[in-house]
C-alpha cells in the first residue's frame, strides 16, 4: 500500500504523538509498504499535486491527531477538472491520540474540527477498549468503525551519561520524569509531590526530560527549578540513548492530567524500571495497580510509593520485572503492525469495496 501519515506540525511534533508516527511508518516501510510523510500545515500543496497527478495516488491517508493533523482535503486523483470516476479515492484512517478524546478540554474546544475529521474518517483507533467506547459514544457516525490498537513498545537501546551531565552521585537515588513542559503533562505537580521524598530522602533527584512546549509553563517550570536543588531538567535526546536515560533511573514517574497511551511508561516497562504514575485517563485503562505499576492519587500515596522505589524495595522491582513481561506479551511491535495493516484494509473496503489496494 502506499499510505500518507499526516502528523501534527511543530512544535506539538516534537512529542509522543510524532515518535508513535514515526514508529509505525518505519515499521510499516520494513512490511514493504511506501510512506508518505507530511506535517498538517504540509499536507494541502500534498493533496495539489496528488490531485494534479504529479504524484502517484494513495491507498490510505491516516490522519495521527483529529484536531492537530486535521486536513480537509480528499487527496483523490482529479481528470480533466472534475473527479475522475475512474480513480477511487483513498481510504482515510483517523487516530485519537490523546487531547483530542473525548471530554477533554482541548477536544471541546476543537469539536468543529474534529467532526470534519469524523466526517471523512472510514476508519479509527484508539490505544483501549475504554477510549473506543468513549469515541463511538461522543461520535456515532464512528460506530462499529473504531479499532483498540495496543501501542508497541521495544525494550529502548542506546547509552546516556545521565549521572555524569546532572553531575550526580553513584549513590543518589533517580527519579525520571519524561514529559513535555506544557499544562497536560503535571510537571508542577511533580515538583509538588516529589517534595516531601526529597525531604524524606536526602538522595533523592527529581529529573524532567522533555522539550519546552509550552512558553509560559515552561517558564514557570524553570522558576522553580532556580529554587530546587534537587530537581533537573534536560532537554529531549535522541531515541537512539534513551535506554541509557532509563538505565540510570531507580523509577520513572508520570504525574500527567491525562494520556492517550505514554510511550515512556511503555518503554520504562519494557526496560524493567519501576512505574508510579497518577491514577488518571490514560494510565488507569492498562497500567495495573500492585501488579506491574503503581498507580497513585494523592501525594501521600505518591510519596510512599516512590520512596519504595527509590529505596529498590523488593515489592518494587518485583512490579518492575511484572511490568516488563507485560508489555512484551501484550505491546508487541510485530502485533502492533499487524493490526494496523487489517485496519487499512477494513478502510479500504469501506471506501472502494470493488478496487483493490496496490500492491
């Protein structure tokens, strides 16, 4: 098949939502699919060409966020100023990724764009059942369409000196908090829980690692930060060396208001690192509490359980290891694809049922 994935453009590319993206086209191009690749504000001078036949035509256009990756454009191949009958139009795939489900804030601020995106959508997915029922009820026209497709994870590789860059101690106690600076993500109320377990353990850092994507809340991040010594923050580093970030991490927290599915809790899963993530949308529907995370609402229930962790209490690593088997039973990179490919294909029977995809 030859497939578009429209992504949304920066800075909200610089995120989970583009490294998913990115992860499914390499994997879909190693499957021998052809991958075409566009940011939102890119994608009408695409739909030109493409209608124009200056570019070959597509099976499927999969649209990675309903509001941020929105296009109004049908990317179907145009004869002699009008729709050539001829050529099928091509299948349009729509992921809800995160801020854009239903009940969220962001999402009924962008209602009308996202009903246009239902509107051409054949098919959709989310990371869980819960999410797809959550879709099909606010979007009806979706139902029956909407497919739960479980993000893959593989253990992350590489190495990163993130004792040596925070200039830290063999014997400190890690706290890794990968995130975005922007509201959603709760990294001021990290700061805020992870006080008193600073208090509690003098060895105790606190560290964020994510792009500033959000100037204002970014700002007040870094105020804190000038009056918390034991708090860092890093920039975002390449893919390729975070299982170095992971490695050097006693526990990985996420204190987020919300989810679609983090891929840093998958991938510190999938390293055998402890998880204490808050008990919200997103986490609740997979992370397990007591069996291979924790999972916490108040800073009270926070603070208790990354002390554990940070302390390598026996309990924790055994959730850890729990943790790990998990994501490799059930987030597989290879069943991940697989599920992909068998919705382009419903897609493409629901927008051209008698014209097969290229091959």
């Amino acid at each position: 098949m030859r497939i578009l994935l429209i992504v949304p453009a920066p800075p909200a590319v610089v995120s989970g939502n583009e490294r998913t993206a990115r992860r499914l086209a390499d994997g879909l191009q190693l499957r021998g699919h052809e991958i075409a690749w566009c940011i939102a504000p890119d994608a009408p001078a695409l739909a030109d060409r493409i209608e124009r036949g200056s570019e070959p035509p597509l099976d499927v256009v999969h649209v990675y966020h309903a509001f941020r990756a929105a296009c109004d454009r049908s990317f179907a191949p145009m004869g002699e100023g009008r729709r050539d009958p001829a050529r099928r139009r091509p299948a349009r795939v729509l992921t809800f990724a995160g801020s854009d489900l239903p009940g969220l804030p962001l999402a009924e601020q962008h209602r009308p764009v996202i009903a246009g995106e239902v509107a051409r959508a054949d098919a959709a997915m989310v990371a869980f059942p819960e999410q797809r029922e959550a879709v099909e009820r606010a979007w009806p026209a979706l139902r029956g369409r909407v497919r739960g497709i479980h993000k893959g994870a593989a253990r992350p590789v590489g190495d990163f000196p993130l004792r040596q860059r925070l200039g830290c101690r063999n014997d400190e106690r890690l706290a890794l908090l990968v995130a975005g600076l922007r509201p959603a993500k709760g990294v001021l109320r990290a700061l805020d829980w992870f006080a008193p377990v600073a208090a509690a353990e003098p060895r105790a850092r606190l560290v964020l690692l994510g792009p500033e994507l959000d100037a204002d809340y970014a700002r007040a991040v870094r105020a804190r930060l000038a009056v918390t010594p034991w708090a860092h923050w890093l920039p975002p580093i390449p893919r390729t060396e975070m299982g170095g970030a992971y490695a050097a991490a006693d526990v990985v927290l996420n204190t987020s208001d919300y989810e679609g599915q983090s891929n840093a809790l998958l991938e510190a899963l999938a390293a055998a690192r402890p998880v204490v993530a808050r008990d919200a949308p997103g986490n609740r529907e997979w992370l397990h509490d007591g069996v291979t995370a924790r999972l916490v609402t108040t800073p009270t229930e926070f603070t208790a359980a990354t002390l554990n962790a940070l302390h390598r209490d026996p309990a924790a690593l055994a959730l850890a290891a729990a943790g790990q088997t998990y994501v490799t039973d059930q987030h597989s990179t290879a069943q991940e694809l697989t599920a992909l490919e068998d919705l382009y294909t419903t897609a493409l029977s629901i927008s051209s049922p008698a014209t097969p995809p290229a091959a």
